[in-house]
C-alpha cells in the first residue's frame, strides 16, 4: 500500500533514527483521553499530537469545528519533535484511522512525502504484543521546510462552484448515512448535508482497524470515475481524511479535502442544505 506500512514493518525499524513515530489517539467525548492514555503507555519513541491543541486551531465563526492549525507552531511542533522534511513518519491513532488520518494529511499538506499511517493503530500493536513504553522521549530539534501543496485542499468558495454546477466535481459526504441523510445530527446545529453531495461513509474504508486494500477502495468508489476531480468533506475535517487517504490508494489523482467541512458549510446563513 501507498500510504500505509504495517506493524511488523514497523517493530523490524524501531531502533532506525531515520523514522518517528507520531501518537494521535483521541476522543471527542473526552479530549483529555488521547494524551492520558499516551502517558500511560504508547509505542517506544512515539510523540504525541493533539487534535484540538496541534493539529487544530481555536473555532471561530467559520472555519468550523476543526480549523486548520496556525501553520507556523505546527511547524515548530513537528522540528521539537525531532520532525524534519526527510524523516519517515509513521503515525497512528487507537485503529479509528481518523485521527491519525487528520495528522497524515497535514504532513502532506506541508509537502511531507514520507508519512504513513499504521495499520490497525495502537489496538493491533498491543494485540501483536509488541513493546510499549511509558519513557517520553526526546529528540534534538530540526529543521522542517514547507513546501506547501495548496493543490489538495479545497476552500468554501470552490465548494460552491461544485454546488452550483459551475465545475465537474464530485462532493463527497464521508459522514454515516444518518447523518447524511439529516435524520440524525449528534453534534452540528443543522441536519442534512451539502446540495448534491453523494454519500461514502468514511468507516467503510477499514475492517476492524485495518485499511481495506487498493481493490476493495476501488470497489468503493467504482460509481465516480478516476479522472474525476473529488471534493471530500464530513463534519469538521477529520473523519474525512481516511477517505481521502483510500481514495489516493484507489488511484484517484485529483482529491482535495475541505477542511471546514459541513461545521464550516453551515456558518453561512445563506449556504443551503439538503
């Protein structure tokens, strides 16, 4: 796979200067459980991300739930961690896919060629019984240079041209059917979804934590065509990033993901909702 390595991969390289290993377990019930578990025990060498405190930035009237980090101190976060633009990064979360896909996409998004996400998360690893540590490590700092891909990240504005028909694009929903269907809506102040958008839940991706392979991501997405340009999106662009990632295994070239997302859609008064 192009954006997934294994754990056994992963246990073989442990001791290699040359790979980090980012913890982004977390939970949106209990903000505080991420970093408390990965205190409690988590895979040797592995420094923590936050969702909401490093890889988010605070909420404003849009941008919704999950802005986009100030890019600046997620930089200098990343070079504390010993991160720099040459380093294999392997990151997981608990098997969700989400979180750890959030991260995986802004290293991308950075212009980070070698960050993969760790099949079946820190769940599998233990399974596996392979070594966790308590230890919190430290790295010397290094240096981290941007080289920003702007080319797969979609702002509102071009979300609204796919809506009005302006542009051949494919909006995709990633969030559970309920949701999408506006029947349920646990957390966003509206029900429903953005005009148009067709639905591909984001958790049929994975089996039991694991990434579904290149054929079955295709299988997937078999109604939407490869050469087609896709805007993904869900509540507050997270769990839409693991259907970025099989998308890109799937073979589609022209993927951007709208970070904002419905949270974001919905700050507009005047933005409709079907």
């Amino acid at each position: 796979m192009k954006f997934i390595l294994d754990k056994e991969w992963l246990h073989k390289n442990l001791q290699d200067s040359h790979v980090r290993i980012v913890d982004c377990r977390f939970s949106l019930a209990d903000p505080e459980k991420g970093r408390t578990e990965y205190l409690a025990g988590h895979l040797p060498g592995a420094v923590y991300f936050d969702l909401e405190k490093d890889l988010s930035s605070p909420v404003q009237e849009h941008g919704g739930r999950h802005p986009l980090p100030e890019l600046t101190e997620l930089v200098d976060k990343l070079e504390t961690a010993g991160i720099d633009d040459e380093k294999v990064i392997v990151v997981y979360d608990n098997g969700e896919g989400a979180f750890a896909g959030r991260f995986w996409w802004l290293l991308r998004y950075l212009g980070h060629e070698q960050v993969y996400v760790l099949d079946g998360g820190f769940k599998q690893w233990v399974e596996a019984n392979y070594p966790t540590t308590a230890v919190l490590p430290s790295f010397e700092k290094e240096k981290f240079n941007i080289q920003l891909k702007p080319e797969i990240m979609a702002d509102i504005e071009e979300v609204k041209e796919a809506v009005l028909g302006k542009t051949d694009v494919v909006v995709i929903d990633s969030r559970e059917e309920k949701r999408y269907l506006g029947i349920e809506e646990p957390i966003d102040k509206k029900a429903g979804h953005i005009p148009g958008a067709i639905n591909k839940p984001w958790m049929a991706g994975l089996n039991n934590g694991s990434y579904k392979r290149e054929e079955e991501q295709k299988e997937r997405f078999s109604d939407v065509g490869e050469d087609k340009k896709i805007i993904v999106y869900c509540g507050s662009g997270v769990t839409a990033t693991p259907n970025f990632l099989a998308l890109k295994e799937a073979g589609y070239d022209n993927v951007k993901l709208y970070v904002g997302s419905f949270s974001d859609w919905i700050s507009y008064e005047e933005n409709k909702i079907e």
